[in-house]
C-alpha cells in the first residue's frame, strides 16, 4: 500500500518524477532555441565566407559547420556542445558565448536580488497588515499597488524615476553601475561590485555602487512588492479563519503572537514558493530595466546581441535564462514537497 | 408569457424563479449576470477605459490635432507638448490607440482560438496526445514570456507583424491549460456520455458541446491577459524590436522620448501614461468579468 511505504522512498520516488520532468524541459528548451537557431533569415556559410566565394568553398565550410547533416544530427551536435558549456561564440564581442554570460550574470544577480529583498522586506508585513485589517488603509494600499504593477510598463517607470529622482532632485546617481571614475577600481571576485568593494574594504566604491543600484532596484522591487504582498494577504486570510487561531486566542495568546508566529508560520512554506516565483519573473523585468539604466546584466547583452543580430549569444542568453528560471521553479517546488507535510 | 409581463412587470419575468421557456432562462440568467457586473464600480471604469479606447481609435483623425512646431512643452494646443519632429504627442498617443487596439486584438485572434483547440483536443483525447502536448506547454512555460518573444523576434526580424507572431506563440500555452482543465471536469458528464452514446464523433463532442462551455473562463483569461499583450508588445517597441518609428506605437513613442528624457520628460511620459491607462482599464474590467462569470476562480 503507498500509504505505508516509508517516507524516504515516497520522496525519492517524487524527487525521480521531477527530475525526469526536468529533463525533459531542458531537452525542450534545447529544442526550442535549435529551431528557433534554425529559422532565421541569415545564412551562416555566407556570414562566414561572404558571399564572392566561390561554390566549392562554400560547400567545404557548410561541411565543416555541420549544416549538411540532416536536422537531427544536427540537433545531436547541438546538444552534446551545450552540455559541454559550448554554446558558441558572440560575433559581437567575439568571446565564447558562455564567458560573456559568466561576465553579465552577476549585474543581474545583484539587481534582481536587491528588488526582491525589498519586496520580500516591506510586502510581507504589509500583506499581513492587510490581512488583519481587512478593507483598513494597508489592504486599500494593496489593492492599488496590486493594479498598478499589472499596469505600468517597467521601462516607463524607470525613465520616470530617472527624471524625478536623479535629474531633478539629484537623490540617486545615473545610470550604470558605477561612475567612471570607479570603474575596474576594484578586483572582480565574484562581479557583484557590493560584495567584491565589500571584501575589499573599499568603502567609496560601496556606496557609490549602491546609489547607482538603488533606483533600479527600487522599480524592480516595486512589482515584487506587489506580487508578494498580494499572495501574503491572501495566504494570511486563509489562515486566520483556522480554528486554531480561535483555539489560541481561547487559550489567552497575544494577537502579535498568534499573527506573527501561529499564522505566518504556517503560510511560510507556500509564501517562499511566491517569492522563488517573483524572483523569477524579475529576470523578464530585468531585460527592460537593464535597458533603461544602462546596466551592463544579461537582459542588456540579450537585448544588444539581438538588434546586432548575434545569434549565438541570444540563444546561449535565453537558454542561459530559462534553465535559471527553472531551477528557481524547481527549487519552489521541492521545498514546498520536503516542507508540507500536506504534499507529501 | 405575455400574461405575466402584463400582470407582473418586465422585471418579475426577468427574475422569476422556474423560466418557462428557454429563451426566458437564458434572458434570466443573462439579467442576473450583468447586475451583479454593473455592481461592481472598478469593473465599470475598466469598462469606461476600454470603450474611451474604442471611440478614440475609430475618432483619432478628428480629435488630433495640427503638427507643427518641435519639443514643445505642454500648453493649451498642444495639450502633451510636442516631439523632436514637431508633431503633436497627443495626436499620436490618439493615433497609437489604434496600432495596441490592433496588436491585442489580433494576438487574441490567434491565441484564444488555438489555445482553447489545443487545450480542448488534449483534455478530451488523452493519452498520448495529451501528454505530448502537455510537455509542449510545460517547455513554452519555462521561459519567462518576454525573453522567448524576444529571441522569437531576432529569428523573424523586428516589425509589428513578427511582433505579433512572437507574442501569440509565447501567449498560447496557459489557454491550453485552462480549456484542458475544464474539459477534465466535463469529460465524464452524463450529457457528454449521452452524446456519445447516440454515436456523435468525438470532433463534433469537443466543438459543440465541450468548447462552448469552455469559453467563459477563456474570456476571463483574455480579458486579465489584454494588459499582458500590451506591456510585452510596448516592451518589444522600446527595445527597438516591434513597431518601427515613426510609427506611433506607444511603446516606440517611449524609445524615441528616452532621447530626450532629462529635458523633455513629456515626449516620453505621455505614451507611457496611455499604456498605463488602457492596461489598467483591461485589468478592472477583466477582474469584473471574473467575479461575474466564473465565482470559482475569486
């Protein structure tokens, strides 16, 4: 009976079904990014060879390339070169692609990671607010901050904030990560400049770096803030109807204890689900928000490969940007398995 | 019928509790369904929003205005301020009103229709089918949308049309989702059962009798997806990717004022608050919908 199989296996049974799914998807992503490779309008032989080559020449190159091999063979080549970290070279920065990647992740790391802490920090007390206070001020607060961030275009709000905060009232610095002035002042240890400056004790290049991160932060944080205040309001709800809180008041609780560790212990598992989520969904923002403040992420080399038409470097970009919204799905997910007793 | 209209009122015989015809229990439930949508306030100035967009895509060569001098600030004729080519941004942002109207309008036309097919094939079908196309959503579900409409747009070529086509095959899969879950459910209903049992073919089940019932929560999820098409389609213009200046795409609008942003705020602000306006107006009025069609999903 499955009932009475121990709970290891029930587990590992499960965490062999995920990763099979996993794999699968990969193998998907793989598939998509070949085709799409694929149908574009440009003729890599010809690229490589331009076009007063003469015929057998071209012929010996379209061999070397692999391009007159049927689809799948191709598609084999394919797949067994990303899998050993092949994933081409950028004709634009003529690097392979996945050295570029390597270089533009950690400005994205950094700016996604800040705008979910802030989303995470303020959304999460401001959804249980609004929870124990329905239809009071914080709810109302939700409510249009919830609209709004299905509303606004990301890009549009940077560009605002660009105006007002730092060409108006001079709060923040520009765009970029850091003045010119700072640039390559600092040994790249791990491309995340807060830390890297930090590890160095160089202090001006910290808080430099920060009043160029946290404009762009902020916009970003702002749809986290949404989502994520969102989803704990509802979560919260939920809970507070319970009997056990009933039970504890009953018992004499304090209404701070009941919220604060009954309830919202109780919504933790699901709620770090949501916020694995929305830290996913700030790579797409990041894409625009890269664009408008000139930070040299990985949106920004996606975006800049393509208008220069460097395919290799879009593709490795958005397989780069799928597997990691992936493994952000899959982390939720097996979280939520290994710490609901519900799921297992 | 006519008896009880006469004795009772038009309204008795539009609430009455045992209809005594068909056309009476679809003019009841109908009567029913748009009371409790004209309770909601935020649903009707959704609705507002979305009909202002309509009037002023159908009106915008009699509501714009005459172009002429160049990055003008706002004043009394030119109500947004004027653009680096001296044309008037609010006659642009009336003119733009057209190319999302026209954008959402035809992605929904592809997507829907698909996504419900798909959706419904594989809920009914089973087996094989369902699970083969079941992992082809699940693969269009693991990137992040705008990423994959981009690298679709660098295989097509930046331009509306391809604009279009990239954000319909990104938009697709959650329909697909939605219409197999409802056709889970109806699968097995007896008036399914009895169809079949009189011989009907499974194409005719699944668009006759499975599809329409479907359509409710397609609706809904188009109507909540309308700001999605228009933020990912303006994303795609300011990248310089969908609609190409000078066309006045509101997005590209935005791409263009960036240029000028710290001096000019205005050539890129007012496109803005139009995507802004509009997606919010869908938004309200999708969650109206919502509330009213499908009580489940609240």
């Amino acid at each position: 009976m499955a009932g009475s199989r121990p709970r290891a296996l029930k587990l590992g049974g499960a965490a062999l079904r995920l990763a099979g799914t996993v794999v699968l998807t990969i193998f998907g992503l793989l598939l998509v990014t070949f085709l799409i490779g694929r149908v574009v309008p440009i003729d890599p032989v010809l690229a490589a060879v331009g076009d007063r080559a003469p015929a057998e020449v071209y012929q010996r190159v379209r061999s070397e390339l692999g391009l007159d091999q049927p689809l799948y063979i191709q598609f084999f080549r394919y797949v067994s070169a990303v899998l050993h970290g092949d994933l081409g070279r950028s004709v634009l920065t003529s690097n392979p692609v996945l050295t570029d990647i390597k270089r533009f992740f950690p400005a994205t790391l950094e700016l996604a990671t800040t705008a979910t802490l802030m989303g995470v920090l303020i959304g999460i007390p401001l959804g249980v607010a609004a929870a124990v206070r329905q239809n009071r001020w914080p709810d109302q607060v939700i409510r249009v901050l919830g609209l709004l961030g299905y509303s606004v275009p990301v890009f549009w709000l940077g560009l605002m904030g660009l105006v007002l905060f730092y060409a108006r009232l001079g709060w923040v610095a520009g765009p970029g990560r850091l003045d010119v002035f700072y640039e390559d002042v600092v040994d790249p240890r791990t491309g995340v400049i807060l830390i890297d400056s930090a590890l160095a004790g160089n202090w001006q290049v910290f808080s430099n770096a920060i009043q160029h991160l946290i404009l762009p932060a902020s916009i970003l944080g702002y749809f986290s803030l949404a989502y994520v205040s969102r989803m704990t309001r509802s979560l919260m709800i939920e809970q507070l109807r319970q009997e056990y809180v009933v039970t504890a008041r009953v018992k004499g609780l304090s209404e701070a204890r009941i919220v604060w560790r009954h309830a919202l212990g109780n919504v933790m598992v699901p709620l770090v689900t949501v916020v694995a989520l929305s830290y996913a969904n700030l790579l797409e923002g990041s894409v625009l928000t890269e664009t408008v403040f000139a930070w040299p992420g990985l949106g920004q080399y996606i975006t800049n490969s393509l208008l220069n038409v460097d395919m290799n470097a879009v593709l490795g970009g958005t397989l780069m940007v799928g597997v990691v919204y992936l493994v952000l799905n899959l982390f939720s997910d097996l979280l939520y398995r290994v710490f609901d007793p519900r799921a297992r | 019928m006519s008896e009880v209209v006469a004795a009772r009122g038009w309204h008795a015989w539009l609430t009455a509790e045992a209809p005594a015809s068909r056309l009476q229990a679809r003019l009841v439930n109908a009567y029913a369904t748009s009371l409790g949508f004209l309770r909601n306030p935020l649903a009707l100035i959704g609705l507002a929003i979305v009909i202002a967009l309509l009037l002023i895509a159908a009106a915008a060569p009699l509501l714009a205005q005459d172009l002429s001098l160049r990055l003008r600030p706002p004043d009394a004729t030119h109500w947004f301020g004027t653009d680096e080519l001296g044309r008037d941004i609010y006659s642009r942002v009336l003119y733009g009103a057209r190319i999302t109207l026209g954008i959402v309008t035809l992605v929904v036309l592809i997507v829907a229709p698909l996504g419900l097919f798909i959706g419904c094939v594989a809920g009914y079908r089973g087996g094989m089918l369902d699970a083969v196309l079941m992992r082809i959503t699940d693969v269009f579900l693991a990137f992040p949308r705008l990423i994959l409409a981009l690298a679709f747009v660098a295989a097509l070529g930046p331009g509306i049309e391809n604009a279009v086509i990239a954000i319909s095959l990104t938009a697709w899969p959650p329909y697909a989702r939605i219409a197999r879950a409802e056709t889970l459910i109806l699968r097995d209903s007896d008036f399914i059962n009895a169809a079949r049992l009189l011989g009907a073919s499974w194409p005719r089940i699944v668009f006759l009798h499975v599809m329409p019932l479907c359509l409710s929560s397609v609706i809904v999820r188009v109507t909540l997806d309308m700001a999605g098409i228009i933020l990912t389609a303006a994303g795609l213009g300011f990248l310089g990717l969908g609609a190409q200046p000078p066309s006045p795409e509101w997005g590209a609008m935005i791409s263009t004022g960036r240029k000028y942003i710290l001096d000019q705020w205005w050539v890129a602000a007012f496109p803005g608050l139009a995507i802004c306006l509009v997606s919010l107006g869908f938004n309200l009025l999708g969650d109206g919908l919502r509330d009213v069609l499908d009580p489940k999903q609240r």
